[in-house]
C-alpha cells in the first residue's frame, strides 16, 4: 500500500515574489479579455457611484518574463499586466474603453466588437504607482504598433481567453482564478442570467429584464487597479 502513503517530498514550486516591472513601454499582445458585467462601484468623495459595466483586460509582454528563484528569466512565462475599466460604447470617446479599442482598431473596421482584438499586438504604457508602502504596476495607455513591428511581434506562449457574458463559456469561466470568479457572479445581473443557468442555476432572464447600463454621462473615465498575473 505505498502508492496510498503521501509523500513529503516534491512540494509546489515554491512562488517567487517577483519585482515590479520598470516604467516604460513594452511590446506586448492582448491575451485575455473578461466581461465583468454590471458592477456596483465605490464611493468617491462620499458620494454613491452608479454602477458600471466593467471588462477586463490583460496584456502578456512578449519579451518580459517572470524570475526564477536565482533571478534568471522563465522564458516560457512572460509577464502580464491586467486593467479593470468601466466598459461603454464607441460614442463615449473620452472612455478608457473607446481608448483601448481604438489603439487596437483605429480605422473601426471591426464595427465595436472587442473581442477581434483578442491576440493582436500593442505597445502597452506601464507606470508604477504607489499605495501606502506598496507599488503597483499599471497600465497609463496603449498604442498601436508600426506595421513592421507588429509583423516581428512574438506570438503569445498562453492560450488567448475571451470572456462574455451573454455567451459565456463554461471552461474559460472555469479556468480563471476564483478572485475572478466571484467577481462575475456579483455582477448585479448575475441572477436569471446565461452563466447562472450554464452553472446551474435559474433559467436565463430576458435580456429586456436586465438593469440598464449607466448613462454616458456617467462615466467614471478613470481605470480600475491592475494586477500582473503570479501564474
């Protein structure tokens, strides 16, 4: 009975924290795009915040990589750097959304649909910003590359993930961690939903039934907080 006895050896690759990415510019491509749906919002300065459909995205930096314990590169693990935002039409043109969508599309030939930009390359904009005695990495902006960049542009070494709420997809929504989970089952259209009944849950809710997304006028243009993926 030896193969029932658990063994002490062979633990987890112990996580190396791993430091913060240096500000500047890097190439990189979009490998994860999630709908968050309707979420409610914090207050700001004392004041209630109408909710907002957010979406995220995460961008992998093609030549950018996690550290090993000896402070070697992992080359098969880039690192990446994600964005939560308020998500609105391309009417909303001061919108961190129209923004990011535009970089990837200038010419809008994809008639709004983000999900087209899924794997397309980008120069993504890192600041460190910093909380208390923390640094965060962020994403201030992202632009288009040159043609002939972006035709040397590694390809990604992750599988792209598209994420969408009116068509959601049981084994991406299950792929991702369970902080990003919960957080699309808070949606406050959650209940009634495609991805309740999909998880087995009620039946799916009319999409008429559905409370409205805020106004334009709504908008809160700033980002959500980023996070680079530990893997």
């Amino acid at each position: 009975y030896m193969a029932l006895i658990a063994p002490k050896g062979n633990k987890e690759r112990k996580f190396v924290e791993q430091p913060n990415i240096a500000a500047g510019v890097y190439p990189g491509r979009l490998v994860q795009i999630i709908d968050f749906g309707l979420q409610p919002q914090k207050p700001y300065k004392g004041q209630d915040k109408a909710p907002a459909h957010e979406i995220g995205l995460t961008y992998e930096l093609v030549d950018t990589f996690m550290l090993d314990e000896q402070g070697n590169e992992i080359e098969d693990k880039p690192r990446w750097i994600s964005e939560t935002l308020p998500f609105y039409g391309l009417y909303a043109d001061k919108a961190k959304s129209t923004q990011r969508y535009l970089a990837f599309d200038p010419n809008q030939e994809w008639g709004g649909n983000f999900a087209q930009a899924i794997t397309q390359p980008v120069n993504v904009t890192i600041v460190n910003n910093k909380v208390g005695e923390k640094v965060y990495d962020n994403v201030a902006s992202i632009a288009p590359m040159r043609p002939r960049d972006a035709d040397k542009c590694p390809e990604l070494k992750n599988p792209p993930k598209v994420f969408d709420l009116d068509n959601p997809d049981k084994a991406v929504f299950e792929s991702f961690p369970e902080w990003i989970r919960e957080k699309i089952k808070g949606n406050l259209n959650f209940a009634g939903s495609p991805l309740e009944k999909l998880l087995g849950g009620a039946k799916s809710t009319p999409v008429a039934e559905k409370t409205p997304a805020p106004k334009a006028e709504e908008a809160p243009w700033e980002d959500g907080a980023s996070e680079d993926n530990p893997y």
